[in-house]
C-alpha cells in the first residue's frame, strides 16, 4: 500500500500549534508516524482509500477566521494529488466531523448533504461510503482521520467506527508527544525570560558559522552588547522591572534580526550577543547603530503586565554599549589561523570592543579591527574605533 506525504513545510506549518507554550516545529519529522497510523487503520479496516487530514492552527486560532485541512497523509487511487492539498473546514463529511468533534458514518454519499464531490473529480475515484473520526489534542479538534469504501462492497458498521475513533486517539497521542519532545527540545537551548537563545547554544552556532565563512569566503562579523545603567533600574524599581526590561529586550533584538540570516542570544545577564554571517564590518556596524538607537529610544515597560504590575515607562535611562569583530576569511587563510582558536578569538574581541564602548562613555559602537587570529597570538589587544551620540 502506497501511503503519500505532504511535504515537509506543510506539516511544519500546521504543526505549529499557536499555545501558550509556543515553540517551533522545526525538525518535527512525522511522515513514518503518519504513514503507520493510516496502514495499521487499514489492517483492521480494510479500505479503497483513506486520510489524515490536519487544521491551519494559524487561521483557526480561537475560530475567529474559517481555516483549512490539509491531506497531510492519504493513500488509494488519486491519492498523490492529494498531499498537501487542502479543504475548507467547513466543507465536506470530513469539514463536518472536524467542525461538530463527532465521528461520522455515510454509508451512502451520494444521499448525504455534507458530501463534497469535487474531490473525487481531483482524484478521478469515486466515493460510496466514508467513516471519519475527530483527532484531538488537550479537548481541541486538530484534524480528521477518514477512510472511504470498505473493501468487498461491505458498509462501514459502528465497530468499524469504533476502531477508527482508538486509530484517531493514537494519532492525538503520538503528535502530542512528537510536539512535546520538540519544545522541551527548544527549551533547553533557549533563554526562559527572553526566549532568545542561550549561550550553550551560541557557542556551537557560531562555531559552526565559522566554519561556513571559512568554506564560503565571506565575513561574518559579531555584535557583543551590554546594557548601560541596568543597576539603576534593579535599584529603583525592583529586580521584577529589571526581568521585564529584559524580556523586552529580547523582544528588541528578534525584531531586528527578523528576515535575515542573524542569530542573537542571551550570553548572560545583561550581555546579549548576535551573529551576523555573510555581513562585512560595514553592515554591522550599520546594523548596530540601528539597533543603539532603537535600545535608547524605546519606553521600558510601557504597559502594566499581568498581575497587576503598573506601567513604569521607563525611557532615558537603558542605553547599550556594542563592540563589533568580524571574521575576514582572506586575512585568516593569509595568517595560517588555527580554526579552533577563531571563535574564542572572535568573541574576545568583540568583547573587548564592547568594554572600549564603555570606556568612551557608553551608548556607542565600539569597531574592533581585530579580523583574525594569528597563530598562536590570541592575546593581541585590539583597536577601536567609535560611534559616540
């Protein structure tokens, strides 16, 4: 039995389950989860065809906009027009068991109102009976498990109904779990109070990058940020303020990295770090100017916070200091670098970048000139040149 797949990046979006607890679903392969679901459904209910049909949780958040079901897995004829395709939610014997959560039983399609015939003309089948059963997960219908056509000409029966609902339970379960996995996953290589990533996995990211620059040839340059008066806001309004600043802050820098290849991270306390791959010196510095002023511009708990927290609107105060290194590749090929010693190179010249920004009087860019390590000499200070308000 052929069982077809939608593609990748249609259940990495239907995955993406819009809760309380958001993660993303990347690397949340299902398809050998899938296909064993509708083959064993088949084993005990043997059918001409069959689906698993999944909601956009995007469009169908709260039920606020009618969304749609994607054919996420189907198998018999015609079934590989189906993957991936989609259904109105309200359409259809399928629409109908996912809109009301209750199992269905058309033993005679042509005679049911709720029959939707245009798919059969897509997969040139035809349909005569159909048994659908609801998928949910914590009391939310997600999606629709169906199979149509018992073989032998035999009409779908409650047992069979019976089965199929224990065969939709399983699929709740095992998406469940697979998602489960996936955000604890997450959870340990991001920052709790600002659901950046934390410096475990900074430290492989950029190792990585490195390695990327050095095959591709072109410079990757590092942003070091601290915040400026942090104390002061501990001080005046309570650490509870100080926490919230930094949430907000990281709200500040996955906006200004948004569409582009960077990645920021919580290095710790109040130092966040970013990696700017494929960016020269003069990018950067471009992009940290911007991200300096947005930082010294923006109102700090503008609004009161659950809990009845009251809005402070803190402004004038949370400025940053960024130092910025880049990693030139020709001076690195040129210099005979030890690859191993070019990533704590880097970020200690970022670092130090950083430390002169704060020495110059804070809320400025500090540049580092430091491109690269030579062999064996990872102590040479750097110089610095700056962009002072």
């Amino acid at each position: 039995m052929r069982i077809n797949i939608a593609e990748k990046a249609v259940l990495d979006k239907i995955l993406e389950r819009k809760k309380k607890d958001a993660y993303r679903p990347e690397d949340v392969d299902l398809k050998d989860m899938l296909r064993e679901i509708l083959m064993w459904a088949n084993k005990f209910v043997p059918s001409e065809s069959g689906s698993i049909l999944l909601d956009d949780p995007v469009l169908n958040q709260h039920r606020k906009k009618a969304g749609v079901l994607y054919f996420v897995a189907c198998f018999g004829k015609g079934s590989a027009a189906l993957a991936g395709a989609t259904l109105p939610v309200n359409v259809g014997i399928a629409g109908s068991t996912y809109s009301s959560g209750k199992p269905y039983i058309s033993k005679k399609v042509k005679l049911d109102r709720n029959f939707y015939s245009k798919i059969d003309q897509k997969t040139k089948f035809e349909t005569k009976s159909i048994i659908c059963a609801p998928i949910n997960i914590k009391g939310v219908t997600i999606g629709v498990l169906e199979l149509i056509n018992r073989e032998n000409g035999t009409d779908y029966d409650r047992n069979d109904l019976t089965l199929l609902k224990i065969f939709a339970e399983y699929t709740s379960t095992l998406i469940q779990n697979s998602l489960d996995a996936k955000r604890f996953g997450e959870l340990s290589i991001k920052d709790n109070l600002t659901g950046l990533y934390n410096d475990r996995f900074f430290y492989d990211r950029l190792a990585k990058e490195i390695k990327k620059s050095l095959s591709d040839k072109k410079d990757l340059s590092l942003l070091f940020l601290d915040l400026d008066r942090f104390k002061e806001v501990n001080d005046t309004y309570g650490h509870l303020a100080g926490s919230r600043v930094l949430t907000e802050l990281g709200s500040i820098l996955a906006t200004s990295i948004r569409g582009k290849l960077a990645t920021a991270a919580r290095y710790g306390g109040d130092e966040f770090i970013v990696i700017l791959p494929e960016t020269t010196i003069e990018k950067a510095l471009e992009y940290a100017e911007n991200l300096r002023k947005t930082i010294q511009d923006f109102i700090f708990i503008k609004r009161p916070y659950p809990g009845g927290e009251k809005a402070l609107r803190i402004k004038g105060i949370i400025t940053s200091s960024i130092g910025l290194a880049t990693l030139a590749p020709s001076i690195v090929i040129e210099a005979g670098c030890e690859k191993d010693d070019l990533r704590e190179a880097l970020i200690k010249a970022a670092d130090s970048a950083m430390y002169a920004a704060k020495l110059k009087g804070k809320n400025c860019v500090s540049v580092s000139e430091y491109c690269a390590a030579p062999k064996k000499k990872l102590s040479r200070p750097s110089k610095t040149s700056d962009i002072n308000t």
